[in-house]
C-alpha cells in the first residue's frame, strides 16, 4: 500500500513469456511489416531505377545539340591565367548533379586561318597555290591523339613564344596531303598583315576521334570540324585538274600545345568553345527537374557576368534544360498517374494493418483483462502490446530496407524510404498501443457510447462528402496528385465500411423474421448467424470493404483511362482509318484509289470531306479565317453510327445539314460555337458570306453550335453540306482532301489499297492507341499501374486470410456447435457460408459505389496531368463488379475452409468450452 | 411551515449522517442498469449492503440476480449506474483514473470462477503472483520474496515455477488468491471461486480464504453456491433480484457479524442451534418476505400491516385482522420495484 502509480512498470521477463504466446499474431505482424515496407521501398527503387533509365534513354536519344551545355566566345590576347580563370568560369555552368555526367571539350581555333608562306607548289603565273592553316588548341584533343609519327606538340623548357618556333601537330591526312614530315618548319602570315608566325611539326597523329575510340574521346574533335577531313576547294575554278591533280586549296586545322594558346590569341584572335558533353549513364531520373532549374539559373547568371576582359560575344547556351523539363514533366504526369493507381493500394494496407492488429489484440484480450483488473495501466499494457509488436516490426523493417537496399541498388527517393521505413517499423506497434492504452469505459455510459458512435458514423461520411466536395472544386489547379487527392479512395472505402455497419442490420433484421418464418432450419440459422455481431463486426467489414473498394477503384481507373484512351484515338484519327491528302500537295486525292480502298473486304463504311484551310467568313465587322469542311452528312452519320463519336447532338445537327437545301448562290452550314455569335442576329442583306476556294457565297447557318467531330481541336470551321453545295455552285467540282473508313469487326489492320492512295498520308487509331500519345508515358505509367496491381492483389489477399483468421473462431465455434447437436455437416457448412451472404451484398455496394464514386470524383485531378487523355466520365467496367464481390466472397470461402468442418471444429469446441 | 425550515436548516447545518458511517464496504442503493441495443436489464435495483473491516462473508443467490454485477462493482471493473459504493474509503462510483488504477492496484484483489481467467498462461506460478507487484512497484528480489512467501501460505509453494496449465484446478485457485493477496489488498472479493472444483478441492481453496482472513485480517467478500462454504461462514446474504433478501447468521462462527449495524428483526427459521435467518429492512423500510412465507400465509398484492406494541403483524389484504384495536390499518402495495 505504500508504493503506487509512477513506479509502475513492465515485467521485462512477463512480457517476453508473453510474446511467446502469441508469437502466430506476431508472426502475421511482422510478415506484413517486412511486405508493406519492403513493397514499398522495392516499389520506389524500382520506379526510380525505370525512370532513371528511361531517362537515360531518353537522353540519348537527343542529338548532342540537344543536350551539350556549351559556352562560346572570341578571345583575344589572353594570358594563360585569364584563360584557365574563363575555364574555371564555364566549368561552373556544369551543376553538381552533372558533374560526373559530362565530359567536357575545350577548344579554341583561331578566327581566320593563317597562310603557309611558301612558294606555289606549281607557280603558275599570279596563282599562289598556298595551303592555309588554322592553329588550334584542345587538351582533350590533344589527348585523345595517337601520335604515328613524332610526339604531341609540347612547349619547350622556357615556354613558347611568338618568337620562337612553335610545336604542331599534324593530323596524318593533311601531313599526307600537304607533304608535311615531323621536323618541317613554315612561317605562317596572318590574313590581316602582321608578323608572321614560325611552326614546326612535331608529330603526325591519326584522329581516334568520330569513330570513337575510346569514352571521352568521342566527342573531343566536335569543334574541329577541318581536322580530320581537310575541306577541298576549287581555288581556281578555271584552271582545271594538273598533273592529274585536283586544282586545291587546303584547309587544315593542326593542334598547338594548350600551353602555347596565349601565343596563338596574341597572335590572333581564336573562337573559344566550352563544351561540356553529357553522358547520361551517370544521371538519376528523379533529378531531371532540379537540374534542369540549376542550368537555367547558371546560363543566365553567366550571360550576365561574361567572362571578362580578354573576351567578347561571350555566349552560354544549352538546351538541355527545356529537354530535361520535357522529361520532368512526362515523369511528373507518369508518377501522378502512378500515385492514383497507389491511391487504393493504400487503403488495402490500412484495412490488412487493422486486422492484423486486432488478431494480436483479439488472441491476449483475456490476458490483458487480467492485467488490468490487476492494477495495469493504461500506459503499462501500452507498452506491453507496443513493445510485443516493435520486437517483430522493427527487425522484419530493418530486414526488408536491407534487402531492398543490397538488392535493388538503384536509389530511391531517400526521405520517403526512410518514412517507409519508419512507419512500417512504428505503424503498427503505435496503433496496436493506442488502443490499448484507450481504457475500456466503466461507467454505464452505453447510452453515450452509441451517441458517440453515430457522432463518429456521422464526421465519417461528412469529411467524405467534403474531400468529394474539395477534390471537385479543384478542378484545372494543379498538376499533380495532392494528399486528399491521393487519399480520396481510403476516405470513401472508409465511408463505405461505415455504410455497411449500417446497411447490414437493415438488411439482415427482415431476412431474418423472414427466415424465422419459414420451416427451413438452414436459412432460419444462416439469418441468426448474420444478425449475430462477431461476424459482421466493423472491422472485419471494414477491412474487406476497403480491399474491395480499392480493387473497384483500380478497375475503375484502368477503365476509365482505356475508354478515354479509346474515345481519344476515334477523336485525333475520326475513324479507324484516316487517308489525307499530304499537305503541300494541295490537290485532291485520287478518287479511284479512295473507291479501291472503301470496297476492300474489311471497310464497314467510309466517308469522304473536303477540307479548305483559311477561308474567309465575312461579316460586317469584319473577315475571320474559318476552316471549312464539305461533306455528305448522311454518309458521315453512317461512318460514325456506333462508334464513340456518334452522340444525340452530333447526330441531330448531322440531320439538320443533310435536310438544308442550298440554292443559287446561298449555302448552309453549321458553325462551330465561336463563330455563333457572328453570324447569328444579322439583319436581313448583310448577312454573312464565305469566301470558298476564291467563290463568294451567302452562308445560310443552321441553329445550334456544331460539335463535328473530325474538327475536334479546331477553332473556327464550318460544315457544309456536299448537295447543298453544289446546288448553290453548280460549277464548283471538288475532290476529297480525306477520307475516313471504318473496320468490319474483327479486322484490325488497314487494307493494303490504304498505302497505295497517292500523296497521301495514312492514320490509323490501332497506333494511336499505344498509349498516352507518348511512348514514355505509357512506358512508365504502364510499368506503375502494373507494379500497383500486384502490391493490391497481394495485399488483397492478405486482407482476406486475415479477416477469415479474424472470424475464424467464432464460426469454428459456433458450426461446431451445430455439429455437436447434430446437424449435417453440409448443412453446418451451409449456415456458416449464408450467413456471410447479407454482408457481402452490403460490402458489394457499398465497395461499387465507393470504388466508382472516387473514380468519379478524381476525373478533373486526372485531366489536370499532362498527356492523358480526358475523360467526362468514369467506366465501371464488369470486372469491378466481379472485384467488389470476389474479395469478400474469398473471405467467406476460406473462412468457412478455415472453420474447418470435423474434426478440427470439434477439437477447438472443447478446447473452447463450447 | 417554519418548522419545515428549522427542519431543512438543521440538516444543512448539522453532521449529515452518512449511510454505512465506517463500514468497510458500503453498497447505499446501489443500481445498475445494463443496456444494449435494445433490452434494459436492472441487474442492481438499489442493493444496501455493509461489510464491516475484517469481516468474511459470503453472498448467495439464484442465478442471474446480480451476485457477480455486485464485486464487478466492488472490484472497481464496472461502476453503478446510481447510488453510492464505497470500499475502504474509495467512492467507486467517481473514481478519478489514476485513483481506480491505485485502488485495482493496492485496495482489492480479486478471483475469478474460471480459472483459466485469473492467471496468465505463459508465466509460472510464481511471476503470477510477483506481476500485480510489478504494477504497484517495488524491487524484484522483494516482490519474489513475498511471492514465495504468500505460496508458502497458501500450501502451494512446490508448484512455483509451474505453468497454470500444469496446476489442477485447486492449485490455481490458490495461486489465483495468491496472486490477488499480492499487494497486500483490503479486501479480497471472490466470485465463485470453487465452482468448478470438487468438494475436498473446495474446501481447501475456501480454507486458504479463510486463513488469509484470518491471518492478513482481509476483509473477505464470496460468492457462492456451494453450500459447504455458506455454511462455514458467520454472515451469508442473500441477494434477490438486485437486493439483498435475506440474511443468516452463524453464532459463534463469527463476532463480526454484528457490525453492519443493518436492522435486523429476526424470525427464527427454526433450522437448528447456530443459524438465525433474518429478512433485511431497507432504509426505504422495504422487506422481502421468503416466498414459503407468503405462499403458506397466502399472502398476494394486498396485504394488512398491524403495528402491535413489539412487532408488525402482515395479514393477508382479504382477511380482518384478529386484533381488536387496530390504529388505522395500513394497506401497503408490494414493494416489488418503484
Ligand atoms: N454485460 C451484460 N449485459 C447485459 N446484461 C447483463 C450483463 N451482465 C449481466 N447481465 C444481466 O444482469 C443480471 C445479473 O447478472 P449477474 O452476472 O450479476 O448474475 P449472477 O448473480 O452472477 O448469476 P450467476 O450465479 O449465474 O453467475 C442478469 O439478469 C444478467 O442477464
Ligand atoms: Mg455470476
């Protein structure tokens, strides 16, 4: 009586006897700690690996222009120290996420070429056949030389200077060319006058470069472009071949030590590149957006401060950035793509967690009322389960990081792999605790406690409605996915669990007066059974609610992004076939080959238009630029009959054109929304006019704003009809610029009459199809979704064996139960598997609507990413439906296996007491 | 009119006389209504009880009339829905939280007629009784100490490094009281602790109460069906429907019987030399009468009190009674509920 509170603590030996006890919980805990951590870290790397080397790709794929950071400048008289000072300069374009990504090529070529004096190899009158040479000078050239005669230029002992006799190096074609031997000296006269320069061959390399001989040496002759080939020129046009030689001017380039550079731009003033060559192997996907922001700040910045005095038209320029912020926004739109497909997958993990926790709780609730009517705090039992479940979830965490990070080596997002890390260590022994620690209320408070429990029903499906609410009104801000965007899913699968808590009872009460009524002892039992709380209790309803509400919302989504998908290529190509004149050629395709076409075996209907590009509509105000179309609006409506573009709207106004008359002079059209307003209202005699194909003609506009499907992403257009066309031109013939076609069922590939149209360009919508009109989208948002996928059936799964081990015992116990008073074992199976029946109905719907409900909702967050396609409305594809009962019927189904009929069931009757 | 006032002044200013003053355990109309989704049951319709310090008692009464409702809300698990129960000076009916855990902790031990449910499966006997200690604080070498000690007590001191799962029935139930003395508890309340056991094993387990009574002076408070323990005890009550009815009385058998203070007026059920039945007065001056009485005397609904010089008579409502100077008769409803 002397001790109390404040001392109290945690028998360390009691609480490892009793992890003992239930080590099959802690087991299951554990397992999914390893699972949900390690899927998500492996997920991250792995997307993070296929990103990086989707970049990779993708950068390789662009030219070098595409993706060389370069400085260029004209130097003149610049000391060795000014010179290394620009370089230091240039190399700090390069960011620090570059620096092991690029090579960097420094050259430097003299502005004009300096002349060989020396006598005309072949004097000829006034011709001075006289080779002309520029001096360069590149480290990395120089490097990437492999001398074949002779040695690397190289200063001498004291330097060079322009006094003395500069070392060169000669490529091996114009040593060839020009009759150069190491050893031989020339003078060359600069072209503006001056003093004239002494050099000497020192060595006669062949260039590796171009072919590429090694990595980094690849790209060391890019700006010396006369090295290699010695550019020919006729010097004298009419002097013709000598000798059987070529009438030639030389061009050379030859190499200078890097040291003697300062000499040269003395001399004369030399073109300075800075190249800075990216290699891509070393660079990280995830990092495309920041670097690409890095360069930019450095570029300008640069071109503000220049390199200094001894250069002018200083010039920094690249254009990786824009490359790299194409790629950033692919990605970007890819992992938004990947984080809806996540968005479910997250409630699953909730719904597995809960139940994992409440078996380890469910399996000591008898231990830990012991506990507490001993005198246990709340914060003693706390710690107990919190500790019981840390000693497992903190090992299997640490395992799976370990091994995600030895086998995948690829690195992820660091701070998200370490919140991973942290919550699947932490999670579940925090959540586990909490509720423990919650002491259970001792007062006669029932009465509040139900209070309570409709005030929690109520906030439930109230922040529900205000995520909907929220995430709807963000419609077009944003790009990506934001935490209530993602979360969407989870806050309605929890709605849905709540829905079901209160469907059920609703459902069940009248089955069972019902079955209470009738004779059959099955159904009387199976009703009783489901009215009975245990099975039906909130959690384990909860959480097959919230596996199939994911599973109905990843359907959903994939749906909804097909259809889109579907309905977008009927959109861009009008038809499953599209042949068009090629724009330039101006002329009409040839209608006997388009009459080939629409008879092969696999077209089901063609139509045919004519398209005039910037036609003049004038109105009193003034004359709009308008396309016009000219098509037979019967045949277009049988094109287009069952496709997705065939709508009530379309298919009226279709109607209204092919009903117009035309006559002399006047013609009727339907106008596109913007140009409604125009040409509606005007008086009498003014009224609008077209000018077609240089024919003036009144414009009769039919009513309602057309919506005409092949002009889908056209501003301005009008829709004529072919008749009424003609009966207001008579003389006006003209052909079809393109032709739509459909396929007969079944038929996939364009007929071979499709390429044999002239001048035309064929489209068709199998290729467009692919996937989000980007290959990299597709190929990175295809490889997500998919990763997605096996996380949610995986995780699925887990639900569903845990939620039968959840109810297992109660239906062991009460089956056995049936069994020992000696119903038939089918019959016992029976009323175990019916009695499940009202709460799958409920989890049903509630899972479809809650699945389908945040599809819905989250179209405006979807349209907002770039590159994918944009649907109206969410597709509840059949396989949802099958989904939103299949989780939960595989719970029934392995709970009433698990339950286990015979022997099994009897055993733990008794061990139970019954 | 004044003399109301005066009266009201008076019992404002006045000591008010508490219920029960410095009995042990105090029950005063102590009601509790279980409810669920859609039946009320009055478990406790405002039960009076008191249990005087160092008192062994034993409660009786058929099933379903509350006897385990009663030490939930004596073991602080469960707390009345009205009136006022108070143990060694807690009020369990407003307990702060921290003084509920120091209460479960220091003032009450409690045992379970299952045995399975008042020992953890996975530690030995001795880290059964050793865990309450752990709560409560205090060192391990001392809390080992004192559970060999109590074991040695209770005559179960060979079996300390067992498993419960390798004790018989009776070697748990002593464990389990073991376990419940461990923190040197004021008051010990067992529901049924020998129901599952067989008659000699009983009696052992009843003993080792006993002695714990005796020796530690633990108030003791049993529910029993067993009718070798009621009778060995001084006091039995007898709870009916969610009060006490009636009770017995064992002279000799124990002194303390007299200290609740209850008005107690006595009929002889002229069973033998020690026991004396009494029916319980409540404080809303409510008797129950034994159903053989009111089945012999064919009393039903109505009845006719007469109040004689020592005693009050009950006349069945249809008969006159004999007396001839009646003061007014008073006609009194069953006092089944109100
Ligand atoms: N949790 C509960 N919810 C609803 N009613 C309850 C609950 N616990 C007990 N009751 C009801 O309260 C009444 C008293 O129950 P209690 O357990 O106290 O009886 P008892 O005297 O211990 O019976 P027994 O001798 O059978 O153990 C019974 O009618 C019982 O049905
Ligand atoms: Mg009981």
């Amino acid at each position: 009586m002397t001790a109390m509170a404040g001392h109290a603590r945690l028998e360390t030996r009691a609480l490892a006897r009793s992890v003992g006890a239930v080590r099959g919980p802690l087991a299951v805990l554990a397992l999914l700690a390893f699972v949900l951590s390690g899927s998500l870290i492996a997920g991250d790397r792995l997307v993070a690996a296929h990103t990086t080397s989707a970049f990779r790709a993708y950068l390789a794929a662009q030219s070098a222009a595409q993706t060389d950071l370069t400085a260029t400048s004209t130097v003149s008289a610049a000391s060795a120290a000014t010179l290394a000072e620009a370089t230091a300069q240039t190399n700090a374009l390069v960011p620090s996420g570059l620096a092991g990504a690029v090579t960097p090529v420094h050259t430097a070529v003299i502005a004009q070429p300096g002349t060989w004096r020396k006598a005309a190899v072949i004097g000829h009158r006034s011709v001075t056949w006289a080779p002309q040479l520029s001096l360069a000078s590149s480290p990395q050239a120089t490097a990437a030389a492999r001398y074949v005669q002779g040695s690397a230029p190289a200063c001498p002992a004291g330097g060079c200077t322009a006094a003395g006799v500069l070392p060169i190096g000669v490529s091996q074609a114009t040593a060839d060319q020009l009759g150069l031997g190491v050893g031989t000296r020339l003078v060359l006269d600069p072209p503006t006058g001056g003093a004239g320069l002494t050099v000497q061959v020192s060595g006669i390399f062949a260039a590796s470069g171009g072919t590429g001989a090694g990595a980094g040496s690849g790209h060391a002759f890019d700006d010396l472009g006369t090295l290699v080939q010695p550019r020919l020129d006729e010097w004298v046009p009419q002097l013709g071949p000598y000798a059987g030689q070529s009438n030639m001017q030389w061009e050379a380039e030859v190499l200078v030590p890097p040291a003697a550079l300062s000499v040269v731009t003395t001399w004369q003033p030399a073109h300075a590149t800075w190249r800075y060559h990216l290699e891509p192997d070393g660079l990280a996907g995830s990092a495309a957006a920041t670097l690409s922001a890095e360069i930019k700040s450095r570029i300008s910045s640069a071109n503000l401060l220049g390199l200094g005095a001894a250069f002018s038209a200083d010039t920094f320029s690249t254009h990786l950035a824009p490359t790299l912020d194409a790629f950033a926004t692919l990605d970007a739109s890819a992992s938004a793509l990947a984080e809806f497909a996540l968005a479910g997958t997250a409630a699953i993990a909730l719904a597995v967690l809960f139940l994992a926790i409440r078996i380890l709780l469910g399996r000591q609730s008898t231990a830990l009322a012991l506990l507490r009517a001993r005198g246990a705090s709340g914060a003693v039992l706390a710690s107990w389960i919190g500790v019981q479940a840390l000693l497992v979830c903190v090992p299997a965490t640490v395992l799976a990081l370990l091994l995600c990070r030895t086998l995948i080596s690829s690195a992820g997002h660091g701070a998200l792999e370490w919140a991973v890390a942290g919550c699947g260590a932490l999670g579940a022994p925090v959540l586990a605790a909490s509720v423990v620690a919650r002491a259970p209320r001792v007062a006669s408070a029932s009465r509040r406690r139900r209070g309570s429990r409709w005030i929690g029903r109520g906030t439930a499906l109230l922040i529900g409605a205000v995520a909907v609410v929220g995430v709807r009104m963000r419609t077009g801000t944003g790009t990506g996915v934001d935490p209530l965007t993602a979360l969407l899913p989870s806050v309605l699968a929890v709605d849905a669990a709540v829905l079901v808590s209160m469907l059920i009872p609703l459902l069940v009460r009248p089955a069972a007066r019902l079955a209470g009524r009738g004779r059959g002892l099955v159904g009387y039992l199976a009703a009783a059974a489901a009215a009975r709380r245990p099975t039906v209790d909130l959690v384990t309803a909860g959480a097959l609610t919230a596996a199939a509400t994911a599973a109905v919302f990843a359907s959903c989504f994939t749906a909804t992004l097909g259809t889109a998908r579907v309905t977008e290529s009927w959109q861009y190509v009008g038809a499953d076939l599209r042949v068009s004149s090629v724009a330039g050629s101006g002329g009409a395709l040839d209608p006997d080959a388009l009459a080939a076409v629409a008879a092969a075996p696999g077209i089901a209907a063609h139509a045919e238009a004519s398209v005039f590009a910037e036609q003049s509509l004038l109105v009193p105000q003034g004359g709009v630029s308008v396309t016009v179309y000219v098509v037979d609006p019967a045949e277009y409506r049988g094109l287009i009959r069952g496709t997705p573009l065939d709508t009530p709207a379309v298919e009226s106004e279709l109607d209204a054109l092919s009903a117009a008359h035309g006559s002399a002079g006047t013609v009727p059209a339907l106008v596109s929304a913007d140009l409604l307003g125009l040409v509606q209202g005007l008086p009498s005699g003014s009224g609008p006019t077209i000018v077609l194909a240089e024919n003036t003609l009144d414009l009769a506009p039919l009513g309602s704003a057309a919506a005409f499907p092949p002009a889908t992403g056209t501003s301005s257009y009008l829709v004529v009809p072919r008749a009424g066309l003609s009966q207001a031109l008579p003389a006006f013939q003209t052909g079809s610029t393109v032709a739509w076609y459909t396929y007969k069922p079944g038929v996939t590939a364009p007929p071979a009459a499709a390429a044999r149209v002239p001048a035309s360009a064929v489209a068709t919508r199998a290729e467009t199809m692919g996937g989000y009109g980007n290959d990299l989208l597709s190929a990175l948002s295809a490889w997500i979704s998919r990763a997605a996928g096996v996380l949610d059936v995986l995780l699925a799964a887990a639900c569903v064996l845990l939620a039968a081990a959840a109810t297992a015992k109660a239906r062991a116990a009460s089956s056995a139960f049936l069994l020992t008073m000696g119903t038939r074992r089918r019959s016992a199976a029976a009323v175990s598997v019916f009695e499940t029946v009202p709460m799958l109905l409920a989890i049903g719907v509630a899972a479809v609507a809650a699945g389908y409900g945040a599809a819905q909702a989250l179209l405006p967050a979807l349209a907002a990413i770039g590159g994918v396609p944009r649907p109206t409305l969410a597709t509840l594809p059949p396989g949802a439906l099958l989904a939103a009962l299949a989780v939960p019927a595989l719970g029934v189904l392995v709970t009433t296996a698990g339950a286990g009929f015979g022997r099994e069931a009897q055993l733990s009757f008794q061990r139970t007491g019954g | 009119m004044l003399s109301q006032l005066n009266r009201l002044e008076a019992a404002v200013s006045g000591p008010a006389e508490v219920y029960g003053g410095d009995a042990h355990v105090v029950c005063d109309r102590v009601v509790r209504i279980y409810q669920t989704e859609d039946v009320e049951v009055q478990a406790l319709q405002g039960l009076d009880l008191l249990v005087g310090r160092g008192e062994l008692m034993a409660i009786v009464g058929a099933s379903g009339s509350g006897k385990s409702t009663l030490l939930g809300i004596l073991s602080g698990l469960d707390a009345p829905t009205a009136g006022r129960a108070t143990v060694a000076g807690f009020d369990l009916g407003a307990l702060s939280k921290r003084d509920r855990l120091r209460y479960r902790r220091a003032t009450v031990g409690f045992i379970w007629q299952n045995t399975a449910k008042n020992l953890l499966p996975f530690l030995s006997a001795a880290d059964n009784v050793a865990l309450p200690m752990a709560f409560a604080g205090g060192g391990r070498r001392a809390r080992r100490a004192r559970a060999l000690e109590l074991l040695e007590l209770l005559g179960v001191a060979d079996c300390r490094d067992r498993r419960p799962t390798q004790l018989s029935g009776g070697q748990q139930q002593r464990v389990a009281i073991a376990t419940a003395l461990a923190n040197r508890p004021e008051v010990i309340l067992a529901d049924e602790p020998t129901g599952e056991l067989d008659s000699a094993t009983a009696a052992q387990v009843f003993e080792a109460l006993r002695g714990a009574n005796r020796e530690l002076g633990v108030t003791v408070l049993v529910v029993t069906h067993d009718k070798a323990v009621s009778e060995h005890v001084g006091r039995t009550v007898e709870i009916r429907d969610g009060r006490i009815s009636t009770e017995t009385l064992r002279a000799g058998l124990d002194p303390a019987a007299d200290a609740d203070g209850a008005d107690a007026s006595g009929t002889g059920t002229g069973t033998g030399v020690v026991a004396e039945q009494y029916a319980v007065l409540d404080r809303a001056g409510r008797v129950q009468l034994p159903r053989e009485y009111t089945d012999a005397a064919g009393l039903r609904d109505r009845v006719r009190l007469t109040l004689d010089p020592d005693h009050v008579g009950v006349w069945p409502g249809h008969t006159r009674p004999p007396a001839p100077p009646a003061p007014a008769p008073i006609s009194s409803e069953d006092a089944s509920d109100d």
